[in-house]
C-alpha cells in the first residue's frame, strides 16, 4: 500500500501512437512541495494529466492516498483532496468572481474547511475588489489567482499547479509567487509546474526534471543549481 498523497509507478502514456511518457515512478507526500520541471513537450503536463485520469495509461499504476486509482475519473481522484489549476486557468467566464468561487466551495477529505470564502478573498485581495465581475473582465494575473482560490475553496490536502506563472508580467507574477509560498506554509503540498526554474527551486523540498517521458534528475533546489550543465541542456538556463 502506498503511504504519499499522489503516487505514479511506471506509468507508460501514449496519444495515439505517440509514446509519451516511459516508465515514470513520481511521487508526492502530505506536505510536500514538488517542482516539476523540463522544456515544453517534455511530458510534465502529460503526466498531471495521466495522474489526475484525463489521459488513460497504457500500462503503469496511479495511487491515490493509498488507493489504486490508475485511470479513474478525474472527478473521483478530486473528492481525494487533490485540486488542480490547469495551465491555460479554465475559470468559467460568464460567472461573476464570487459565482467562480462559491461553486467550488467544500470541506476537504477530513472535513477540514480551513479555506473559507472570507480566507481566500483576505489571500487574494485583487478579487475581492472584483466580486461582481464576470470572468472574462479579469486581466490574466487575476483570472490565474481565481483559479488557484477556486482550488482552494475544496480545501485540498494537494494543489497542482501547471504553468503558475505563464504569460503574467513580472510583477504579477511576483505576486502569484507570494501566494504560492503563503499556502505552501499552511501545509497543503504543491505539485509546482512554471518556466521559472530559480522561483521554483526556491519554494520546493525536491525537484524532478523530465526529458522525452524520462526522469533525468530528482533532488533538492541546491543539488539542481550545483549541475550548470544540467540547467543549460535541459531547461535552457
């Protein structure tokens, strides 16, 4: 039986006849935080989605809080604790700020309800400012901070974050990453998928490098900044 919140064992992926993901073995504890990391195409969102069941894997298990879960609806694998903040945001467009959050609005696994309405709008005070407006009148920044409270309104034991930070002007993002650390310290783990190598490292415990479906690199924020080479081949820096 597995013990960690989010477990992947040898989990092949293919779209069509493209094999995407080769025998990944991934893994997340309660309260860990995650970074994710690898050029585009290299297979991270795959693997989220693999996890999460939006893409069936061929072969290979997916464990949920010490369930086997391997291609479940992604519905089941959220009533686990397990909330996810898809990369492009997907917030509901023609509902209100208030309408986006209150939808989403459960206890978690537990029962917990630590995140209220009144906590995320104190954590995201940008929306609070924006209740009646529709999704659509949010600039990107806030529409990325709706869907991370939205995530947060089910009270998750496990945020998932893919591309946190894409497409948002440095001092958005600055601000997506102050709330990221702000949750991170409530003790919910954090899988953390973004472009920012150094923002990342500096909020995660391990981190875990794809190249072509393969792990090539699993280890600590100094352990990733003491192979430059590492860095420059495969995440371009």
């Amino acid at each position: 039986m597995s013990d960690y919140l989010l477990e992947a064992r040898e989990l092949h992926t293919y779209y069509g006849a493209s094999h995407i993901l080769h025998g990944i073995d991934f893994r997340i504890d309660r309260g860990e935080t995650v970074g994710l990391m690898g050029r585009n195409g290299m297979g991270k969102s795959t693997l989220i989605r693999s996890m999460l069941g939006f893409v069936k894997p061929r072969h290979g298990e997916v464990w949920v809080c010490g369930t086997p879960m391997t291609g479940a609806e992604p519905y089941l694998i959220a009533r686990q604790g397990i909330a996810y903040v898809p990369e492009g945001r997907g917030i509901f467009p023609n509902l209100t700020v208030h309408e986006n959050l209150v939808m989403a609005a459960r206890a978690g696994p537990e029962g917990r309800r630590d995140w209220t309405y009144e906590r995320v709008l104190a954590t995201f005070p940008r929306l609070a400012a924006r209740l009646e407006n529709g999704g659509w009148k949010l600039s990107g920044g806030e529409q990325q901070m709706l869907t991370i409270g939205r995530a947060l309104m089910t009270n998750p034991n496990l945020l998932i974050l893919d591309e946190a930070t894409e497409g948002l002007a440095p001092l958005i993002a600055q601000e997506i990453w102050r709330i990221i650390r702000a949750v991170r310290g409530t003790g919910i783990a954090a899988i953390i998928v973004d472009k920012n190598y150094a923002a990342v490292s500096a909020l995660t415990d391990r981190n875990v490098v794809l190249v072509k479906g393969r792990i090539v690199f699993e280890g600590t924020g100094c352990e990733l900044r003491e192979r430059p080479e590492l860095l420059h081949q495969h995440l371009g820096i």
